[in-house]
C-alpha cells in the first residue's frame, strides 16, 4: 500500500520530470536557457527532505540526522546520484537529484545522506585527492562507495558494494580495507580490461546538463567545486560538526570511523602512497610501430602504444647507526609485498656516505645482512646513482639527516623518502619528492642478525591499517 511519503514523493518526481522538459525545450530554442526550479518545488521538496530528517533522527543512529541539520542543502539535477556533498562557504552542502533522489523509499533516502555523512567521516574528499595521478575517477568513485557503503543497510540496488565489485570484476577483496587499497585493486582490474578497447574519457562542453541515471564515474564530480581550503582546517571543522552531532553514545562501527577521523593525519600513508607510485609509474606507454593506434586504426602514420618495459625500482636503505635492523628488514619486506604484482626490478642501495653495495631482489630470500658499516649520511651518491641508471622510482629509506641540498637533482623518475621511526624530518632544504614518516617500530639490539628476525606474517601496513 503507498503510504502518504511515498504519494507526495511520486507527485514531486513528476513534477521534477516536468520542470526537465521544460528545461530542455527552452534549450532547443535557446542554447543558453538555464534549468528553473520553481520556488513552491523547492520548498515542497526539501520538506521531504525534512521528514527523511525526522526518520535519522528517530533512529537509533540520530547522530546523522543532527549532523544533516548543520548542513547546507541545494537542488542540482546534474549530480549522478541521489546525493552528493561538497564543502562551500564555510559549510558542508549537500546536494540532491529529484530525479534520483525520488525514486527511493525512505530508507533508502536516509541511506543516501548516511552515505555522504560517511564520506565526510572517511575524510575521503581529502584522501582522493592523493590519488589523482594513475588512478580512474571510476575506479576511486567505487573504492570509496566499497568502504562507506559497507556500513549501510537499505542501498538502491546500483549501489558499490563489495560483492558487486567481487562478481563484476572477477576480483577476492577483501573486506573493511582502506579506500585506496580497493582503488589500487580496481585500478589494476580495469587496466586489464581495457586492453583492447580505449577507456571512455567524459568530456563536458560547457552546457548544463542533466543527469536520469546513475553514473559511477561521475558521482564525486561536486568534491572538485569545494572551496579553497587547507586540510588541517578542514579536519578540524569536521570534527567540530561531528561533536555537535553527538547526541549520546553511537553504534561501535560509528564510533570507530569517528575515532579515526579525529586520530588522523590526514595524509597518506608510505606504503599506500608507494602503491599509487608503482601504479603511476607502470601505466606509463610507449610508442611502437610494430602496433596501431587504438584511437585511429587507420592512420598508419600514427604509432600504437605498448606497456612501457619493466619498471626499474632502486630501494636506497641507509645504514646509518640511528636505522635500526628491524627497520631496515621491515622496510624491504613491505616495499617487495607492494611491488610483487607490478612488472618491476627491485635494486637495494645500501649507503651511507657513500655507496657501500648494490644487489638485486627479487623475494625476500635475496636480502643480505646488513654490512657492518655505520658512517654518516650523505644523500647525493644515491640520486647520482639513479640518474645514471634511468630509473623509473627511487625509495629512499633514511633517519632523514644528511646533507641539507643535493648536488645533484634527480632527473626523469619519482622520488619517495620514508623517514625512519627514529628521525623527525628529512634534513634537505628541496626534497624533490614525496616526504613520509615510518612509524615507530619496537627496536630490540641493534646489533640483531637478520637470521634472528622473523621472516613470516608481519607487515608495515600493520603499523599503517586505517580503521576506514
């Protein structure tokens, strides 16, 4: 039986159906009309809006619907899903589709904005923008909708989830990761499948349009409209909204989402920022002639593209006195375990104030002990070194003290410093690179044998895991 919602809900979709035909028949007319959304529907819309308010609020998780109530709100008929947000004038706005938005029952609805909700906590309008190098709007739009939507009941059936992804991508992830270990995963994926076919570039031409479906790729579209405004500010106006939205005790997984936000950085981490890199780096083609151009087969004149050759990855460890053995092992056991499913050679560098040995791994069976030198530190041998190898990607595992400006500037690769749980900063006035810290791991005797160290089960990201 129709309720009286669901009643007023088709009556406003009908009429959001007409306020689009006539949109699109002055747009015939005047290629410059602009969609009118009468005032009388707008207020008749958001008192909807209003009573799926009510419901949040009634429900044992209200601190969405008091969250909800701190929220600017704005009709846009363009956003490819019932519900989007963005962070404009001081605020977080969300934004809402009648054309999608009323097609839910309103329990949907309240998942629509729990679902926002859960991206603002996820701080996944900043973490997605670490991944806008090598990385799909598609493919981080459904790593994000993976994470929040996991926490969700009552989702329209389009939704992101994992079993979806699992089924539609012949993919085994795993639950409750972090968003990009799910980007990286799909990323990978979607790269296989469009081996053979071109990848579907959007591309606007300025004209408002209007969105009936839901489309995947572009359901994050808003975030890039939010205004200027630095991370640190950010993080702590969420929190803010967050402590007014409390209005009691929440569930545990809430709980657990909110205590991460307040925890966080806001940056990410070494091992998932290396993830991004090797996917940066092993995207990258080139030109043959042996191959056509995918985009105009017929133009022979044009070349075809291959996947570049073999990323060649120089891991730099230094063997300064402050780098501890089980650093030294743990930092390598990670960069191998991210690598391993990326076509890459693996050189280690061991240095100090100099180059002290080269070798290749390719497992971690083909780590060597340590060299018994302690000197000091001096980063330049190093970048020389990798200029004069052409390397893809450096990693350079450091106490961060050394010299304070390279003699040398690294030439055509990406350069990724990871300072030590022991060093607070990396002592160059130009780094070049990305900067990040290892956290603190628990140091036995320095003087250790790496025979002595377990070789099974541990993993950095176990110092790195995001609860979200």
């Amino acid at each position: 039986m129709e309720t009286g919602f669901d009643s007023r809900a088709k009556e406003l979709y009908e009429q959001a159906q007409r306020i689009v035909g006539t949109f699109y028949a002055a747009r015939h007319i005047d290629d410059q009309a602009e969609i009118n959304i009468p005032q009388a529907f707008r207020e008749e819309f958001f008192h909807l809006v209003d009573k799926v308010n009510v419901s949040l609020m009634a429900d044992k998780d209200n601190f969405y619907g008091y969250f909800l109530l701190q929220m600017a709100r704005e009709i846009d008929f363009a956003v490819s899903s019932p519900t989007a947000v963005n962070f404009k004038g001081a605020q977080y706005v969300i934004y809402f589709n009648p054309l999608l938005f009323l097609t839910l029952d309103i329990r949907q609805m309240a998942s629509a904005v729990k679902h926002e909700i859960l991206h603002i906590l996820s701080l996944h309008l900043i973490r997605a923008k670490e991944l806008t190098t090598g990385y799909s709007a598609l493919a981080v739009n459904m790593a994000m909708d993976i994470v929040v939507n996991a926490y969700l009941d009552n989702l329209p059936p389009y939704a992101v989830t994992l079993g979806w992804v699992n089924a539609n991508y012949a993919l085994q992830l795993l639950p409750f990761e972090p968003f990009e270990y799910y980007a990286e995963k799909l990323q990978t994926a979607m790269d296989l499948q469009a081996e053979d076919k071109d990848g579907a570039e959007v591309e606007g031409n300025g004209e408002e349009r209007i969105a009936a479906d839901y489309d995947p790729a572009r359901t994050h579209d808003l975030w890039a409209e939010s205004g200027d405004v630095d991370e640190k500010t950010l993080r702590e106006f969420t929190a803010k909204v967050v402590d007014n939205a409390q209005k009691g005790a929440v569930p545990a997984y809430l709980a657990s989402v909110i205590a991460a936000l307040k925890n966080s950085r806001g940056e990410l981490p070494w091992n998932l920022y290396l993830q991004r890199l090797m996917g940066a780096v092993e995207s990258d083609r080139k030109k043959t002639v042996a191959r056509r151009s995918r985009r105009q087969p017929d133009r022979l004149d044009l070349r075809g593209e291959l996947r570049s050759h073999k990323a060649k990855v120089v891991v730099a460890l230094d063997m300064s006195g402050s780098i501890s053995d089980e650093e030294f092992y743990q930092a390598i056991k990670e960069v191998l375990a991210i690598v391993k499913n990326h076509r890459q050679e693996i050189t280690v560098v061991e240095c100090d104030s100099e180059i002290r040995r080269v070798y290749k791994a390719g497992a971690v069976k083909d780590i060597k002990e340590r060299l018994a030198i302690r000197g000091g530190t001096r980063f330049t041998p190093v970048i020389e070194y990798a200029n004069a190898n052409k390397v893809d990607l450096l990693v350079y595992f450091t106490d961060g003290k050394g010299e304070d400006r390279l003699l040398s500037r690294p030439r055509g690769y990406k350069t990724l410093w990871v300072i030590s749980g022991r060093g607070d900063r990396l002592s160059l006035q130009e780094a070049y690179g990305a900067v990040k810290k290892l956290r603190d791991v628990e140091i036995q005797d320095d003087g250790l044998k790496m025979s002595d160290i377990r070789r099974d089960g541990y993993s950095m990201n176990d110092q790195e895991r995001r609860h979200i």
